[in-house]
C-alpha cells in the first residue's frame, strides 16, 4: 500500500471515530442537555477533512516531475531523408539514438565489392515505413525523436537489420540490437564501413585545411 493511501486510511478512521463519539457521549451521560456537538468538534472534522480531501485530489491527478517536459507528439505520412532521418509535415526528424551511413557513403560487402550502403539504408527505412503514418515522439533533450510504425521502434528495426548502427553518444541505446546484427553479421556487418560519425568529422577537418 502507498504511504498516501496509508495517510488516507488513517484520517478515515479518524473521521469516523470523532462523528462517532458524541453518540458515545450521550450514552455515557443521557442527562446531559448540551448539544453533542460544539464548535470545537466541527473545527476538528473541517481539519481532519480538508487534508483528506487534498490528498484524494492528488491521488486522482498526480502533478508531474520536477523539470519533467510533457512529450510532444507529432503524426502523420513520412518522407525518409536517409537511415536515420525523416521529414514529417515538414519538420527534420532525427532518429534518437542510431547513426546511419549518409546518402553518399559506400561500404564494402562480405565479398569485398563496393556498394552504396546510404541508399540502401534509406532504402530500407523508405520500404518498412511503406504509406502508414508514423508517429514520432520529440526528444527537447536532444532534439530528436522516438519514431514508430504501427508501434514498431523504427531505429531499433534499422539497427538490429544492420542498415544502421547504435549511436555511442546516446548511452546504452539499441546496444542489444546492435551485437545481434553484428552476431547475424548482417547489413553493415556483413563487410566493412566507416563509422558514419566518424567518417563526417574527419571530412569536416580536411575541408577546414
């Protein structure tokens, strides 16, 4: 039982032995002309009700966490910009917590032959998503989101078919599907790629030279 609930149980029991007692009182002493119940015990019952009722409230509306955002949902057609992005109604959608190879990023597969491994992400992506909607859950942490279709966790999908891979800057997520696809050594792991964050940092230092 919750200490709330608890609280409640206890100002009931209260309540209902300070209603009770003026009775007891008269019986007690059946010639007494004073009222049974004076100012005194109707402060009593407003102080033990009030609290009770205000605990009641909080049990049927809990407030929500300190420095807790309500998440902000957004649904509809999507188009897939490439393995890990969307556009949704117009709005740029990051998938939270996977990075995918981008549009023009080739990998080697399992018989050392070249291929476009961004297309085929987003290719991926494009044919999972089909023409349902997807509802995407915004992330104000990050700025990216939580997306899915029909309930499917659409990074989760692309990282455990290896289209994708987990993103080592968002701790511990899709760690599990990430090992499985590389256990099936399936997409991605079936050959050799660049991690794409890393492939972009090292093409952003050489167009800074």
């Amino acid at each position: 039982m919750s200490l709330t609930a608890t609280i409640l149980l206890i100002y009931a029991a209260c309540l209902a032995g300070t209603i009770a007692s003026p009775a007891r009182s008269q019986d007690d002493h059946p010639h007494d002309d004073r009222a049974s119940e004076g100012p005194g015990t109707r402060r009593l019952l407003a102080a033990l009700l009030v609290p009770a009722l205000a605990l009641l409230a909080g049990l049927q509306a809990p407030p929500a966490r300190a420095g807790e955002a309500a998440p902000r949902i957004v649904s509809g057609p999507a188009t897939v910009i490439d393995g890990a992005t969307l556009d949704l109604g117009g709005r740029r959608l990051r998938l939270y917590g996977i990075d995918a190879p981008d549009l023009d990023q080739t990998c080697s597969d399992g018989h050392e032959r070249d291929y476009a491994c961004g297309r085929a992400a987003a290719a991926a992506l494009t044919a999972r998503i089909g023409g349902g909607n997807v509802t995407c859950e915004l992330r104000e942490a990050d700025g990216t989101a939580l997306c899915r279709r029909d309930g499917e966790d659409l990074a989760a999908w692309m990282v455990a078919n290896g289209y994708a891979i987990a993103d080592r800057s968002a701790p511990a997520a899709y760690e599990a599907q990430d090992r499985r696809a590389w256990g099936r050594r399936v997409g991605l792991w079936s050959g050799v790629f660049e991690i794409p964050a890393d492939r972009r940092r090292m093409r952003r230092a050489s167009a800074s030279l």
